[in-house]
C-alpha cells in the first residue's frame, strides 16, 4: 500500500494510464482485425480503406510507446501484403 502523498498520487495515475493504455491497445486491435476481414472475404476497395484508417493508429499508439516501432511496421507491412495478394 501506498504511503506516501507522492506514492498514492502515482498509485492515482498509474490506474488512469492504465485504463488509456487498455483502451488504445484495444482500438488497435479492432483496427488491425477489421482490415484482416476485408483482406480474407476479398473486398480490396474496402481492405484498402479500411488500411487508410488503421495506418496513422497504428504509428500513433507506436509512438506513443504502447508497441514498439518494429511491431508497429510488421503489422502495416502484414496488413499491406494481404492486401496486395487479393485478385482485383
């Protein structure tokens, strides 16, 4: 337990980063899996879109330091690839 005023304000904190953290990486997630979908029923007009959104999400939660940067480049490059591989 914290003891502390110092200690108790960042016990305070570290439940809100905690929750913000949770909810990006969520969005992340949701993100990233809508563009697999669209990737896997073969709809490339709107796997492309849907890319379009997810991208700047991707770097902004990899900025921000919730994925590495590696990470962050993997997922596009994934995402891009199953794109690319659908028949027009």
């Amino acid at each position: 337990m914290a003891n502390t005023k110092q200690s108790k304000k960042r016990a305070r904190q570290s439940l809100v980063h905690r929750d913000r953290n949770a909810a990006q990486r969520s969005m992340l997630r949701s993100h990233i899996k809508k563009v697999a979908k669209l990737a896997a029923a073969g709809k490339k007009a709107e796997a492309e879109a849907a890319f379009k959104e997810a991208m700047p999400v991707i770097d902004s939660i990899s900025d921000k330091g919730l994925i590495h940067r590696n990470k962050a480049a993997r997922h596009k490059s994934r995402l891009n690839q199953r794109i690319r591989a659908i028949k027009a």
